[in-house]
C-alpha cells in the first residue's frame, strides 16, 4: 500500500483528480490535508508521500524529492496574501496562518531581509481573521482568499513580494516520499499528476458552481506554475538557505 497525502485546496485539484482519475496504482490510498497536517504525517512516516510544504525539508531525515511537479508560482498567486490597513512600514504585529510553515516562514523572511520591519509575529487561532485591523496585520492562505471579504486597505501577495525582490518563482509545496520509489511507482506517479494537470478545465468546471469560473480559470491555468524546473529548485534553495540563517 503506497500511502499518499495532498493538499486539500483548490491549487492541489488537478494532482488529486488525476491520481483518482488516470487508472493510478490500484493498491494506494489517499488523504487531503491542510498543509501543514500533510507534513506532520510525512514526519511522522504515517505517509509514503506528501504535496509537503518545503519549508519541512531540513527536518526529514530520509527525503526524496520527487522531479518534475510542484505548487507554486512565478508572480502573484492570489491565494497566499497579507493583509492590513496600514502601509508594511507601520505594522506592529502579524498573524500567522499555521495552516502552511513555508507561508509562514515566507512571511518573516520578508519581513527581516526585504521589507526591513520587526513586527511581533502572532500563532494565529480560529477566527483570527476579524482581528486583522489596526497596526495588526494577518496572513490567509488558501481556498478562503477566493471567497472571503476582505475590507483591508492593502493586500500584499507574498509570492508577488518574493518575485519582485529575488527575481526567482516561489515553491510552495513539492512532492515529497521518505523512501525511495521504485521505478513503477514513480512512473504511475509522474502519469497521473500530468493527467490531472492535462485536464484542469474540467476541475473548472467542477468548481464554477462554488467560485468565479473565471478567477479559478486564471488560478488554476496561469497563477499556479506546477512544474518544478531549475529555476524553480534555484529559488526552493535560496529560500531554505534564508530560512535557516533565520533559525
């Protein structure tokens, strides 16, 4: 049994639809996560494999990187955002979704070598959302930027901030096994994730009934760029080597 666990948001669609979809390993099983669950099963080898946020990588003794496919973007993805009422300069403290590490290690990142501000960084709870105001500035991540209505006078994308100031994409999540795969997993793998990439205008379709048909349309054909090439990997390093100097 090949034990697999995705992302649960709307970015990760065309990865499940085509495990489920393209005649994948029949003896396999899968569950969608919140990201930050996704790495603590993989952590914890209660996974094979893991649509893993990057920022677990230095914490896994065995890790396997798997080629080809990833989340992430090379400009605004809309779907990772800081919001505030007050210009970057005048925030006091942020909240952190803890739904993602690497979103908020992106954010901190930021904050120390770009933007040159020390806010107070805040473990956010459930409903945290309401207390973003004032000099409290808060990061959303996910499926809720689509749909939640945001008052705040600035929105700050953070993949937007990370291309203008390193000039490289972001990677967001990876795939990810603690063991090495044999040739036939891999395989099976790599044709059912660009299976699902192959068809992410029927997971448009799907999803028109719930969301803008249009804005899905733009997230999920031009925000998300889903194949991990080496530039890609170039930016992941730099990332982690930030990360790490942070620590």
């Amino acid at each position: 049994m090949l034990r697999i666990s995705a992302v649960s948001y709307i970015n990760a669609k065309p990865f499940v639809y085509g495990i489920e979809k393209s005649g994948f390993l029949k003896n396999y099983s899968l569950s969608l996560d919140i990201p930050s669950v996704c790495a603590e099963k993989l952590l914890k080898g209660k996974v094979d494999i893991g649509l893993a946020p990057v920022a677990i990588i230095p914490k896994m003794k065995k890790c396997f990187i798997l080629p080809d496919f990833c989340i992430g973007a090379d400009g605004p993805v809309s779907s990772v955002m800081l919001y505030s009422d007050v210009p970057l300069k005048e925030i006091k403290s942020i909240y952190l979704d803890n739904q993602s590490r690497t979103s908020e290690m992106l954010v901190q990142i930021l904050a120390k070598k770009f933007w040159k501000i020390s806010p107070q960084f805040v473990s956010a709870k459930k409903g945290y959302e309401k207390k973003i105001k004032g000099t409290s500035a808060g990061v959303i991540i996910g499926d809720r930027n689509f749909s939640i209505k945001r008052k705040s006078n600035y929105a700050f994308d953070l993949s937007e901030e990370w291309k203008y100031y390193t000039g490289l994409p972001f990677v967001f999540a990876c795939w990810i096994s603690n063991k090495k795969l044999d040739k036939k997993q891999s395989e099976a793998l790599y044709n059912a994730l660009k299976f699902g990439l192959d068809n992410r205008n029927k997971i448009v379709k799907q999803l028109q009934k719930r969301y803008d048909e249009k804005v899905i349309n733009t997230y999920l054909n031009q925000s998300i760029s889903y194949y991990f090439d080496r530039t890609k990997r170039q930016a992941m390093d730099l990332f982690l080597k930030l990360g790490k100097d942070m620590a």
